[in-house]
C-alpha cells in the first residue's frame, strides 16, 4: 500500500449547491457517486435546515460565518440605495468568514469558488471567488488567477452564456474540473490547514435542464471525481459535506404579491419608469453592449419605443406579449433583439416611489414599505408604519390559492426573522412561501396567480456529512441548521466558535467553547456594477 500523503490539511469544507436527499439518494444507489457516498456512509449525515431566505447569495454567506442574514448584511442577489440596485457582493458580508477567524487563530486557508467572496479580503491563504464575482475576478493574493491560468490553462467562473444543449453541459463538466483542479494546485501552493471548494453547478443544472436526470447525473459524477481526487491528494482529517439549500419540483402556483398590493390601494404602476431588471431589459442590455448581436441598421427604436407604450396603455404590456412568444417558444429570440427603451416602455412596473407598499425581489422574501424619512419619497409616515406591517401581516397571512390552501407558512415582522445590526436592511415583513412551494413573482400586470414560472426551486432542507477523525458517525444530525456549519467545522480543528455566531457544534464532534474574537470592521460598500453577472442572474430566473 502506498504511504498517504503528508498534508497540513485539517478539515475539507465541500460544498454542493443545492445539494439534498432527494438528488443524491438516486446517485447514491445507482453508485454513480461512489466518493461522497462513502462520506455519507462512514461518517454522520443528516438534512441540513436552511435559513430565510435559502437562496445563494444570502445562504452560503450563512453558512461559512456562522451568522444570520440581520447580522452579515445580505439578504439576497441585490443590495439596495434608496431605490436603486446593485448586486451583491463580499463588501456586503459585513462578518468575519470561516477562513478570517482562522487566520486570527494562524491558521491558513484555500478557498476555491464560494460565493460572495469578491472582492476578497486579506488572510493567510489563497481565495479564488464565485458566484457573483465578475468572469475575471481579483483574487487572493494578487495575481493569483494568473499563476493559475499559466499552471492549469483556463479558469472560468461561469461558462460562456452562448453555450447552449451538449455544449453547455460540457462546460459544466469543464467549470467543475476547474473548481477541483483549482483546488489541488493551491492545496499544494499553500499546504493550508482547511480546505474549502464550492460547485455551483449543482444548482445551475436544475434551472438550466429542469427534469433532466441525466444531465443532473452528468454534473455530480463530474462532482465525484474532483471530490474522489482532492481527498487522495489532500487527505484531510476531517470532510465536511454541506449544501445552502435543497432544490425539487414547483407543484404550486406563482403568486403576484404586488397585483394584491395594488388592488389594495399600496402599489402604484408606471410604463415610463426604469424598475427593476426584466426578461427584456437585461437581454436588451446586453445588445446594447454588443454581446447577443446587432440591429439591423434600419430599425426605428423611437418608432418601436412609441408602439409599445401605446399598446401598453391599452393593456397590452410586455409581460403579456412574453406570455404569448413562450408559449411559441420566441420570447428568448424576441428578448435579444428588443431595445432596452422599448422593453421599458412596454413593462408595466411598480411606481416605486409612488407606492406605500411593495415587494422588489422575490427572491428576499418580503415586502418592503416606502417610508418617509428611509426612503428617497417615502410616502409613509412613521407614526404610520407600524399599524401598515401589521395590516400587511394580516393580509398576507390570509392569502390561499386557487386551490385553497395558503400560500404563506409565515408571515412576520422582519424582528420575528432576523437579529443583528443589519435588520433594517431586511424586508420590512418576511413572507415564507408554504413549503417553498409557491412561486413569488414580482410582476405586475397578469393577475395575482399563474402557473409557476420556474418548474424547479429551492428547497428548505439540504444536506451535511461529516467523516473522518474523532468524529462519531452514530451521532444524530437530524436537527442540523446552516448556522451550524461554521462553529462545527472550527470544532473539527479544536477552535473555539465566536461567541456571535447564531449556530452549534453539531453532536458528531466535540464542542471547544466560544470566544470574543475582534470586531468585525466593515468598512464601505463597493458596486458590482457588472452587466454580465446581472444577465446571468437573469438567465437562471432570480431576476424577473
């Protein structure tokens, strides 16, 4: 037998977007995953309860501090100025990571593409970002995707968005070996005491081939391997399995709180306004931006401007001309080819500034009220804002189907939800769709249900498995929440939890106690301001 290789590596972090029982238990009888489920088998697994919101941006944030949303800061895709928008990104996770506690306690970290790390902050390590950084990202320490690219060939943070059916699939095999190859490289580099490699492809399958067994197949053997691959270079002491949500089926309805909310009188409309990104705005962005092609020279956007808008005031928005291109399967083929002028005129939009009340991302779970004094034409006095949330509680709570069942399991102030300095920053009323099964979607124009816009979701259960040294593979996870992650992985390398994170030491491994690490200096905000990553979003359906 060969010796095993002498490595520095205490824990290996692995995270798999999107991860869940459901998707790995066909995998895992089909042995088409043979590494992780070794991890699962050996080692103590349970589900793995999500936050709100269990998407992504906000999740992973969660997951590798520790903290809730009202504490770091993110509360989903977008980070919001009065009303104005910006992707998030790492300048927005105001709360030490895994890997900056662990420097303080001078220990040394690899961090190959998790989310919402760019730009990356200084520690004793290497960071390559993911998701949500740009295609090319500043890295930790400088020059270090460079040294990457000439040791390994390409890099890529998301596949090229031409990509399409088996070539797109394709790529998702290329990014995941990237992520794995990536990983090995600074493994060696950098001989760090904890590991941690994120796959995003896990999730993006699902959006992208909703139904597709074989392609889902495809991603995680892809996954396997590099996985197969890292723990025989690395040998880590210690593997932790974790996801930031699960993902299956919509079998509900798509739900329209801002159509609820203007037969109420709360939100006000508008054809001329910008609101918020669309199916036709992002595409026409990026034909501005010579990215999807070019106009014939004699289109009349003016003309096609003037014909929309006066469709529009008749009724005929553009969500209803896209309703009637997808089901001919043209909306795409419109969508790239639309003036960003003329998709605006056509879009009837929430009147932001106009309204009382209104949801702006679906994806933040919540309705945000216009108030005076917060918001650049707030419209709502203080003295009455407390009585709107509550009326807002109320309403919401009594919302059913078409079907009869309701469509919220809660619905609460943001304080029921969130704790931290960063509350105000949440939704002022937190709305949790009933077993993530209904779609909330912020349109306006088509009345308040239809059929789901997406036919996958994110789940609340995903799944974590930890294996290896000290670890007792009997003990019962059952009740394991995302919080929990950051405080287990510091336990598995016998430090102790900051005394803010809003997680345990899971029972598989043994607690070391909490301590008062420095205080977190935020610092300011950076933009994103990247029209690439904004269409990407826009691709996978988190922006409307």
């Amino acid at each position: 037998m060969a010796d095993r290789p002498q490595t520095s590596m205490e824990t290996l972090l692995v995270g798999l977007d999107a991860g869940c029982r459901s998707v790995l238990e066909p995998l895992f009888e089909n042995g088409a995953v043979p590494n992780l489920e070794s991890l699962f088998e050996t080692g103590a697994a349970g589900p793995l309860e999500s936050q709100v919101p269990p998407w992504t941006p906000s999740a992973w944030p969660s997951l590798y501090t520790g903290v809730n949303p009202g504490k770091h800061g993110v509360f989903g895709f977008l980070a919001f100025d009065g009303y104005d928008w910006d992707v998030v990104n790492a300048s927005r996770v105001r709360e030490r990571t895994l890997w900056e506690l662990l420097d303080d306690r001078g220990k040394s970290s690899v961090v190959v593409n998790a989310p919402v790390t760019h730009p990356p902050r200084e520690f004793d390590g290497g960071l390559i970002p993911g998701y949500t950084a740009p295609e090319d990202p500043d890295c930790h320490p400088d020059g270090l995707l460079d040294d990457v690219r000439e040791e390994l060939g390409d890099y890529r943070v998301y596949a090229p968005r031409d990509a399409d059916g088996a070539e797109k699939v394709e790529w998702y095999e290329r990014l995941v070996a990237m992520r794995g190859e990536a990983f090995r490289y600074l493994a060696d580099r950098f001989d760090p005491e904890f590991g941690f490699v994120q796959f995003q492809q896990t999730d993006t399958v699902f959006h992208e081939f909703p139904g597709d067994d074989e392609t889902v197949r495809t991603v995680y053997e892809a996954v396997d391997r590099q996985v197969g691959e890292i723990l025989e270079q690395c040998d880590p002491d210690v593997v932790v399995v974790a996801s930031d949500h699960g993902m299956g089926e919509y079998t509900g309805h798509e739900f329209r709180p801002n159509e609820l909310l203007r037969d109420r009188g709360l939100v006000e409309t508008t054809t001329e306004g910008e609101g918020m990104p669309t199916w036709s705005t992002i595409a026409a962005n990026q034909l501005r931006d010579g990215e999807s092609g070019k106009r014939e020279a004699d289109d009349d956007p003016a003309l096609l401007e003037r014909a929309v808008a006066g469709l529009a005031s008749v009724g005929v928005t553009s969500q209803r001309i896209r309703a009637a291109l997808d089901a001919v399967g043209l909306a795409e083929f419109v969508a790239e080819r639309v003036p960003t002028d003329v998709a605006r005129a056509g879009s009837e939009q929430v009147d932001f500034p106009a309204s009382r009340a209104y949801m702006r991302d679906r994806i933040e779970l919540g309705v945000r009220v216009n108030l005076e004094g917060r918001e650049p034409d707030g419209v709502v006095p203080r003295s009455r804002y407390d009585r709107l949330c509550d009326d807002l509680v109320d309403l919401l709570s009594d919302v059913e189907t078409p079907d009869g069942e309701p469509v919220f399991e809660r619905v609460a102030r943001r304080e029921e939800v969130f704790s931290g300095p960063y509350v105000e920053e949440a939704p002022d009323v937190i709305t949790v769709p009933r077993e993530y099964d209904e779609f909330l979607s912020t349109r306006v124009g088509d009345g308040r249900f239809a059929p789901p816009s997406e036919p996958y979701n994110h789940k609340r259960d995903g799944i974590v498995a930890i294996s290896g040294a000290g670890v007792d593979p009997t003990a019962d996870l059952s009740d394991a929440h995302l919080f929990d992650v950051a405080p287990t992985v510091l336990a598995t390398m016998g430090v102790p939890a900051a005394d803010r994170m809003d997680g345990s030491v899971l029972p598989a491994v043994g607690a070391v106690g909490t301590e008062s690490y420095p205080a977190f200096d935020a610092g300011g905000a950076v933009a994103t301001d990247d029209g690439d990553v904004e269409a990407r979003l826009a691709d996978l359906g988190y922006l409307e």
